[in-house]
C-alpha cells in the first residue's frame, strides 16, 4: 500500500514489513533528513524489516550522471545551471532535475545558442535552481528510430521491462509518438526473453545505491549509455500498443510480481517509530479504518494522470478529519 511521506512521519505506528522509500529527488532537504531519520527507526527493530533506497545514500540525478561520466561509464556529461560552465560537446538541452519529463528546452547547437537561451531564460523569471544542462547523447537506429531501454531493480532481481521506439531524440513512450510493428516487438521481445544488459546495469544500480528503481538508458555506439533512475517510476495499467504488445506486458509483469513477492513476507506485527503512546479506544480504531480505507482506495484505482490530484484531495480529507477527531464530544 502506498503511504506518503507526510503521513508516515506524523504516524506513530508502522507494520514490520518492507518499505521502499521513492521519489527521493522530489524530497527538500529539510524532508530527506527526516526520511533518513524514519529509516534509522526502522532499521533498528530488526531483520524483519527490509528497507530500499537510503533516502541520503541514494544518488541523486545530477550526482549520478556525473559519477557515472567521471567513472566512463557515460560518454556524455551534465552542468548546473549556476556553475557557468561552457559544455564540452554539443548539441545540448536543459531540464528540471527534480522533476520527470521535465525538459525545457529543444536541443541547442553551441554555445552563443546555449547563452542566449540562459538569457531569455532569466528574463522570463526562470530560476537556475533544480536546472541542468545534459549533453545530448543519442542516435537512431538502421529504421530511423530512437530507443529508449527500461529496467527495474526490485531488491535483488533486475528485469527488463520495455523497449521504446520514436523518431524523436526525447523518447517518452507515449501513444501517439511510439511506433509500434512487427520489427519493434521482436527487439522488445528478445529483449525481455534475453536481459541482455543484467551485468552492466546492475553496476550502475551499485553505483547508484539503489534497490529499487527503473534505469531508462540507450545504446550509443555500442555502449550503454544511463539518461536516469526513476526511483517511483510508472507502471501503466494497460500495454501500450493494446494487444500487440500485451504478451510483452504480459511476461514484464509477472516478473515484476514475482520480484515484489520475494520482498514480502516480512511479518505484519505493528511496530513503534516514535515513542508517544498508542491511542486506544473506539476513536483510535476508527480513525485506523478510514486511513486505510482512502489510501487503499487510491492505490486500486491504478496509476494515472491525476494521481497527484487525487492524493491532495485524500490528504486534505485525512487533515479534516483530525481536526473532527480532537473536537471534544459533548455529553448528553
């Protein structure tokens, strides 16, 4: 069950089990020190916890591609914003560095055109904060199209998960850019049957000290080349492509099920993470049921775009209620 991070810090209680902490690069710095703090309190209630993704180990976007550039491992590099440093190699782009799908740019050829971008770019009140310049690193293949690889890691397992085709440079996976026919379905095919990639990558999760998380990367040149880890990456409810690709989807997810599975099994006995009381009573049991009623509610209603939308909606809910909660009942 998905539980936000606002609301585990404010609970008093969490289930013995296995907690993956996501969407790390979404977090304040304020927030990732109290992540790490609910990890600490976790971790020590013992080996029926299991727990992924250090919210202060886990490498962030930036720190990352620039390891994995420092280390070869990635022939191309990245820049903040602010560091007012020319790029190396062109064409590049700007994007948000907390945020997916988050590109602001086109792709920019040199660096008169990179400056007058950052120019307009400030004018228009655009902070440089949370911003990088990537260097662009990519190339179709012998059909013109573009790829874009998916691999998960869940604890120990890595599982290829798709293959996505574009004839644009920024491949998104989306409906109405994806090409889809007998040549891209074989690729992902054999992709999925082989995990061609398993050793490289699962490296490049070390590196990043990631357990759980989905690496989108390419082949340039015949090297592996990692664009980032989406550590709560989206697992859509359908295939795309409909029945051309539901045996892909098919098999994707079965191994991504069994993954999840390994990981369970770890008790359900509550345990304590921070040392005030447990509340007890009618008033206590009831203000149990409805959290788990709304965030379940949530999570079956499957992934989409308004998900965000929708958990605002349930935490204002979960806010009004404590509110009702610490109103004194009158006595008749």
């Amino acid at each position: 069950m998905p539980l936000s991070y606002e609301t585990a810090f404010a609970l008093r209680e969490l289930p013995q089990g296995t907690y993956i902490f996501a969407d790390l690069e979404r977090l304040s710095g304020a927030d990732l020190g109290r992540a790490a703090w609910l990890w600490q309190q976790l971790a020590v209630r013992g080996d029926r916890m299991q727990l992924l993704n250090h919210p202060t180990q886990v490498k962030q976007r930036f720190e990352l591609l620039r390891t994995l550039h420092t280390q070869g491992l990635n022939d191309f590099d990245v820049y903040r914003l602010d560091e007012y440093r020319v790029p190396k190699r062109f064409p590049v782009f700007v994007r948000n560095e907390r945020q997916h799908n988050a590109v602001a740019s086109g792709l920019i050829p040199d660096a008169p055109a990179l400056e007058e971008f950052l120019q307009r770019w400030r004018a228009g009140g655009q902070s440089v904060g949370d911003n990088i310049i990537t260097e662009f690193c990519g190339e179709p293949d012998d059909h013109g199209l573009y790829r874009r690889y998916g691999i998960f890691k869940v604890g120990e397992h890595i599982i290829p998960a798709n293959v996505f085709f574009e004839y644009t440079w920024e491949v998104r996976g989306l409906p109405h850019t994806s090409v889809i026919n007998e040549h891209t379905i074989a690729v992902e095919t054999a992709f999925l049957r082989d995990n061609p990639h398993e050793a490289q990558l699962r490296k490049v999760f070390s590196t990043a000290q990631i357990d759980y998380g989905r690496i989108d990367y390419a082949l340039v040149n015949g090297r592996i080349q990692v664009y980032e880890i989406n550590t709560n990456p989206y697992i859509a409810p359908n295939p795309l492509g409909g029945k051309r690709r539901a045996a892909i989807y098919e098999q994707f997810s079965r191994n991504f099920l069994e993954a999840l599975q390994a990981l369970n099994g770890r008790g359900t006995a509550l345990c304590p993470v921070q040392p005030a009381s447990v509340p007890h009573g009618r008033q206590a049991k009831q203000r149990q049921w409805v959290k788990q009623t709304l965030y379940s509610s949530l999570w079956q209603s499957g992934p989409s775009a308004i998900y965000a939308q929708r958990l605002r909606h349930i935490r204002r809910l979960v806010v009004q209620g404590r509110l009702l909660w610490r109103r004194p009942v009158k006595k008749s």
